[in-house]
C-alpha cells in the first residue's frame, strides 16, 4: 500500500466499541486517516448517545480534493458519502479502503481498490504479536455483543 488507510464509520465503530482505536492507528503508522464525512457520520452516533466521543480523537482527517469529490459523486447511490468518499481518497492516492459494508467493499473490488476490515485488522493485529489470539478473540466477541456482524465468530479460521 502506497497511499492512505482509509476508514469508513463501520470500522470505527466496531473499534470504539471495545475502545481500542490504537489497534487500528497501529496497523498502518502515519497513513490512516478518514473523510470528513465519516467524522460526521460518527459524531450523528455520538450526538445520539451510541458512541463514546473521544476513542477517536487522534484520527486524522483527509481532506478530498476536486478530482476526489467528483470521483465519489460518481460512485452508487446506494453508498453512504462516508463509504464514498472513502473509496474516492483511495482510487486516487493508491490507498487501502477500511470497511465491514459489503456493498462498499464490493464496490471496491470493482474498482481494483485494495480492500480490509475488522476482523483483517484483529488477525494482523495477531500475526504482527501486539495482541493474543485470545484477546483478539475477546476482542472479536466483544464486538459482536455490541452489534458487528462478523461472518466469523472466532479469529481462529483466518490465521
């Protein structure tokens, strides 16, 4: 990966959930980020009193340019604009999309842009040695109980 990390809101969420957000800065030193419109979508669910405020803080943001606005306005519809702009930053700036959405990661696909989410992001966090398998595991259950929809309930069968 060449470009930016970028993160869209589910993988925020599943992150701040389990109040872990240095498992994800981590992976990627230096190139993660997300758009401004996923801060949005993120501070909507801490308006509502489902997500905690500051897991994110030191998140930095990624302005788009022209080209990346036009980009993502192009993208489906059925894109929130977090997913979209995301995916705009990444084409772009030959970087990494970060998210659980199947549509946004298929759209993704489409497009050649490299693709990653939760649970790509626990196994690393396993092989690279900064967690256990147990408490990725922990981790992953932990997640689940809060609302993410894992295709896996256990880290086990990606490692």
């Amino acid at each position: 990966m060449a470009g930016p990390a970028l993160l869209d809101n589910t993988v925020l969420v599943n992150f701040a959930a389990v109040e872990r957000p240095e498992l994800v800065l981590q992976t990627w030193p230096g190139a993660v980020c997300t758009t401004p419109a996923v801060r949005e979508e993120y501070r909507q669910g801490v308006a509502n009193d489902i997500l905690p405020e500051s897991v994110w803080s030191q998140l930095p943001l990624c302005e788009l340019t022209e080209e990346e606005v036009a980009f993502s306005s192009r993208l489906s519809a059925r894109l929130g604009a977090g997913e979209r702009t995301c995916l705009a930053v990444a084409h772009r700036r030959d970087g990494l999309f970060v998210s659980d959405d199947a549509d946004a990661r298929a759209e993704a696909r489409d497009r050649a842009i490299p693709v990653t989410g939760t649970l790509g992001i626990l196994a690393r966090a396993v092989e690279q040695g900064r967690i256990s398998l147990e408490e990725g595991n922990r981790l992953l259950a932990r997640m689940i109980e809060a609302g993410y929809r894992s295709p896996v309930e256990r880290l086990d069968t990606l490692l």
